[in-house]
C-alpha cells in the first residue's frame, strides 16, 4: 500500500523530498509573419482557424485573395508539410499568384503546396491512375471546339438528313455538359431547360452514347471527363480516396459559390478522412449557373460538412462608402443568401449617378464627354472601364469612341486558340503524342490538296496503327501524304519541345500561304506559340495547359498588351468579375435588358440577374456611373423599354439623379 510505503520511507531517516510546483504555461509560437498586425480580426480568424470545415463568406474587395496567402503560410508556419496543401482556384493564374504572394510573404516553402484549377488538378491524378480507369495515359484533353467537331461527325454519321429544328452542335455540347455537372440525365436537361427540342430527344441521347463510345475508342477526354474520371476514381477505389486524401489534409478552394455539384462531390471525397476543408467565396457574386454553377453549394455547405465554422469578411478596401451603401441596398433584395453589410474606412462627397439618356446614341456621347472629363482631372484611362450585360450592347458606344480617337480594347474578342491556324498547328502535335486522335487526324488531312472527307477514311486507319508507309495507299496522294508522314516520323514525343515545334511551324508554312490572304499576320501568331512552347519540357504538358488554361487574350490583342497607351476597357460584367477600376459606367441598365427579359419567368434567373448587378456596382472604387436610355426597342417582347433597372428601385437615397439632354 502507499500509506505504508511512506510510513517506511520516514522511519529509515531517508531524506524527503521538497517539490515545488509551478503553474504549467503553453509555449507561445514565434511567427516570421505579424500576422496580427497584417490582418484585420475576421481575416485573422480565418486565418488563424486550422482544423475542421470553415466556410468564408467574402464580400466583395474584402481581401479574400489576402486571406487564402496569409492561410496558406500559416499552415506551413503551424507545421504543415506543403505538400500536404491543396489549393483549387478557378484560374491557374490565380493559383500561382496565390502561391506567390505566400512565398513572398513567408518563404519558398509556399512553392510546394500543390495549386491549380480544378480541371488541371483532375488531370494530373487521371495521368497517374490511367490504367485503373481503362485509360491511356496519353488520352487528349478536347477543348470545346474540339468536342462540338466530334459531336458534328457523329451526328452528320447518324442523321445525314436531319429536321430542321434540330439543335446546333454547341447546343447538344451544353446539354451533355450539364447533364454531367449538375448529375442529371439528359433527358431531364432537355425537359426542363430545351423543351422545344423534346421531339427529337431520342436521338440526342443516342448521340450522346455513340460520343462517349467515340471518345473512348480514340483517348479522348473532354473537360467534363476530367471531373466524371475524378469522382469514378475516388468513389469507386477506397484505398485511393483515403491515400489523396491524407495527402491533401489541407483543402482550401477559392471562389466556392462558382463550383459545380461534381465538383462539391469531388471536395466531400478529397475530405473524407479529416474534413479540413476551407471553402472561400461570395453567394452575392454567384453568376455562372450558365456554366453549371450551382449557387447551393455555397448555401448548402454548413449542411454538407458538420460543425462548420462561418466566418464573414464584410471590410472591403476597394470602393467608398457611397458605393458600397448602393451595393448593400440591391443585394439586401436577394431572397437568400448570407446577409452581410460591406463597409469600408474610405469616405468621400462623391455619389453614385443614375444617368437618364433620351437613346443609346446620347448615352453613348454623354459616356465619351465623360472620359475626357475624368482625364482632365488626372485619371488614367487605363483606370475606367465600361461594363455592359453583353457584349452586343457597345455598338453605337465603340462607334462613338472611334469617332473620339479614344482607344479601347474590349473583353470578348476573338480567342488566340480559337484560330485556325492555330488549331492546325496544335492538331498535328496532338497526332504526334496521340496517333489515335481521330479529329485532329482528320483536320491535318483535310488541309492537304486534293484530300476530302472520303479519302480520310482510307487514311485515318493506316494512320492510327502507326504504319506511314506509302504503298498502303493509292499512288496519287503520295506527294502530297509523304512530306506529313516526314514530319510524324521524325518528330519523337521526348524530343526537344521548342524544335519539335519549330519543325511543325516550318512544315505548315507552306499550307498558311496556300490557304490565307492574310498569312503574315497570322505567322507572327506562330511565332507566339512558339514563344509559349519554350516554357515547357514536356509535349504533353504543354498540350495539356493550352486546352485547360488556354490564352485569353484575343489574336488582335496578343500584342496590344505590349503597347505601354493607356486603353479604356470595355466588358461584359461576367468577364469583369474580380477586376477593379477607379472608374466604372454601367451602360444599357433598362429593365428589360438588365435584368433580361427572359429572366422574367424564372426565380432564380432573376436573383442571378440581381447579383449580377452587385458584381458590376461592386468594381467602382470612387466613380460609378449607371446609365439608361429611355426609347430602347426590344425585338424580343417587341416594346419601347423606357424604365431604369428594377434593381436600382427603392435606391433613391443612394444614388444621384442625372438627367441629360441636348444643348
């Protein structure tokens, strides 16, 4: 017993001894970073939260991005390995400026953690699980034109005479699209969402199974693939989804409320074994349900992952109060959401102005008077944006800027891999890595003389076995046939990247010759592919990064980035999400036409409609001007649209009335 071991312990004259006992204190972390002081409280929180769900509701120009960075180095200081780090944005552009900004606020460790888009994240995983999945590791990744060119061949195969109401190929891509990313058949996408195309449903349908086969046969994916892969994969394979997610503790995902219901899946999958999640975004800038966006995700988060911890970041550092009170009051409409009341400690006499225009040739003059207007008073023009709800409504404004010498560069131009000559040059590297890849087979044929889609059939297969011997085929294609099975030949997937490159681009320059009236304007594109392709080891990669994160400049614009002129912008709202600018008018704000018309009938087409507008109010940080004019026609409903937005009512307090009229 302890009594008697005691009893014994005194009674043999052993010394006792004294203890003294001292309150047990924590040990306090030294941090390389003030965190404390770089960060306002609910940003610190955020940051400062580790394990669990956390969702973080940030307002517009509340330094989300800030936010993900001084997280990001925080695990790291906290202990995380980096690589145990996984960052989803929705541009690996993004990603990378994330990463970078955290390395220059802690170190090079921040390099580590493993970023990217979602789609670029999908892909790397499906390379190393190929053979699980049934798939070669050298599938191609099809961009959108690459997957409506498919659907059109299968379609033109099944139904040579087809009736005239049936969908366009991009048509048909969009319902496949959705059917996947919102996980519902087809056939419900066409009920609910492309009525009028219900009487030919069957065959949609069937052409939607004759594209899978056909993707399949010639290791292609398409983007959604990319996603559909990811989930079969974690669902369908245990000890995969519990090895990923144990590498990837940390899962943080930017701009939340844009993700898709495959892409929530994918999160709850990646999560599974720790439930460290931290989602990041805004419910009041969701705009892309075209897209498949699901704006309940970001709803319905708390009730996906327990004990989520909600965290509002509501100080935005980008607009005056003036504007920001003018933003609460059209989101405040919204009949769902996370309430929130941005604020902010930049004050000024400057108010809002809704503008009344007697038309849209008068709203077009009094938006170029005012642009001078605001030069005179020192401010760039490269600081003043024009934002329309699309991209048809700048006409009679562009036509004015031109009249004005005012230079312009508008968001939504033709896109540089959207060009022919470039998806030439990208179809016979895709040959080169991928011999099965059927499109892009077809499309360097069919640039050949004396080849049509007939002959392709012949060639194609020859081809595809990886046979370029001549005597195959009939003697009179030979000449034409030899020089691009040269170029194939010689051309080895391990080889130096930029002189693979520079061997297509010689190749093909006689072809650009032959079939363009404009070939040395398009060759100085060719020179800029090969530019890009110097940034990379690996073909494909290389591939794999144009179709994922394609350029987005157009090819007018490819080197207008390079003149250092000042340039208004003009975009559409959807295209100016996250984007900020000393200056914004918002032009065309009719009701009618913002919101659309065709919102009218859908609830949610509406709130989107209303959110939309927070999100252009929202880029303004000391002017912002809302302009409408008052005789505008809409084909449509075939009336004279005269009154101001419906999101603009009830805001008399907080906006100026400006009425203008000719001298």
């Amino acid at each position: 017993m302890i009594s008697d071991n005691l009893t014994e312990e005194k009674n043999t004259g052993i010394e006792r001894k004294k203890f003294v006992l001292k309150k047990r204190t924590s040990i306090k972390q030294d941090y390389k970073v003030d965190y404390a002081n770089e960060l306002n409280p609910k940003q610190l929180e955020a940051v400062t939260s580790r394990d669990g769900a956390i969702l973080v509701i940030a307002g517009a120009g509340t330094g989300k991005t800030k936010t993900l960075t001084y997280r990001t180095a925080r695990l790291i200081e906290d202990g995380i390995n980096p690589e145990n780090i996984l960052l989803l944005t929705f541009t690996r552009k993004a990603s990378a400026q994330m990463l970078n900004r955290a390395s220059l606020v802690l170190d090079e460790r921040c390099d580590k953690v493993a970023g990217g888009t979602f789609h670029s994240f999908s892909n790397l995983i499906l390379r190393k699980y190929s053979k699980l999945l049934g798939l070669k590791n050298n599938f191609t990744i099809m961009d959108m034109s690459d997957s409506e060119d498919a659907i059109n061949l299968i379609t033109n195969t099944l139904y040579p005479k087809k009736e005239k109401r049936f969908p366009k190929k991009s048509t048909i891509l969009e319902i496949y699209s959705k059917s996947v990313n919102k996980e519902r058949p087809v056939k419900e996408i066409i009920e609910k969402e492309y009525y009028n195309f219900s009487d030919v449903e069957d065959k949609i349908i069937q052409i939607q199974q004759a594209y899978v086969k056909y993707k399949r046969e010639n290791s292609l994916l398409d983007y959604d693939d990319l996603l559909l892969y990811l989930k079969f994969l974690l669902s369908e394979n245990e000890n995969i989804r519990k090895k990923l997610s144990n590498q990837y503790k940390y899962i943080m995902i930017d701009e939340y409320q844009d993700t898709n219901t495959l892409q929530a899946d994918i999160i709850k999958l990646l999560a599974s074994e720790h439930n460290n999640v931290m989602a990041v975004g805004d419910d009041s800038q969701s705009i892309y349900a075209f897209r498949g966006a699901n704006y309940r995700n970001i709803l319905d988060f708390p009730n996906i992952f327990p004990n989520v911890k909600i965290i509002k970041l509501e100080q935005n550092y980008r607009s005056n109060q003036n504007i920001l009170n003018l933003a609460n009051n059209i989101i405040a409409k919204a009949k769902e959401g996370y309430k929130k009341e941005l604020y902010s400690t930049i004050n000024d006499n400057i108010m809002p102005a809704i503008v009344r225009a007697k038309n849209s040739t008068m709203e077009a003059e009094f938006v170029c008077e005012k642009i001078l207007e605001l030069l005179d008073e020192d401010i760039p023009l490269n600081d003043i944006a024009v934002l329309i709800r699309n991209a048809r409504m700048s006409y009679n404004l562009e036509i004015e800027l031109a009249k004005r010498n005012i230079p312009f560069q508008k968001f939504g131009g033709p896109k540089f891999m959207d060009s022919a000559h470039i998806k030439d040059i990208i179809a016979h590297l895709r040959v080169i890595l991928n011999p099965d890849d059927t499109i892009s087979l077809n499309r360097i044929l069919l640039l050949l003389k004396g080849i049509g889609a007939k002959t392709t059939s012949l060639i194609i297969p020859v081809m595809q076995n990886k046979n370029y011997d001549l005597k195959l085929l009939p003697s009179k294609y030979s000449s034409q046939l030899a020089p691009l099975f040269k170029i194939i030949l010689n051309s080895k997937v391990e080889e130096n990247l930029a002189r693979l490159v520079e061997n297509v681009i010689q190749y093909y320059k006689p072809i650009l010759k032959e079939r363009y009236d404009d070939w040395q304007k398009r060759e100085k594109d060719l020179e800029h592919f090969l530019y890009l392709s110097k940034q990379y080891k690996k073909l494909d990669s290389f591939l794999s990064d144009l179709a994922l994160e394609p350029p987005e400049a157009s090819v007018e614009g490819m080197y207008k980035n390079n003149i250092k002129d000042d340039c208004l912008t003009i975009s559409t709202i959807h295209s100016a999400k996250g984007l900020e600018w000393n200056s914004v008018f918002i032009i065309g704000a009719v009701d009618g036409r913002f919101p659309s018309a065709y919102s009218f009938n859908s609830t949610e087409e509406t709130e989107e409609e209303l959110r939309l507008m927070y999100v252009a109010v929202t880029r303004a940080k000391s002017n912002l001007f809302i302009s409408y004019p008052v005789d505008m026609y809409d084909y449509s409903s075939q009336m004279i649209l005269t009154k101001p937005s419906r999101f603009l009512e009830d805001a008399d307090g907080y906006l100026e009335p400006w009425d203008i009229e000719e001298e």
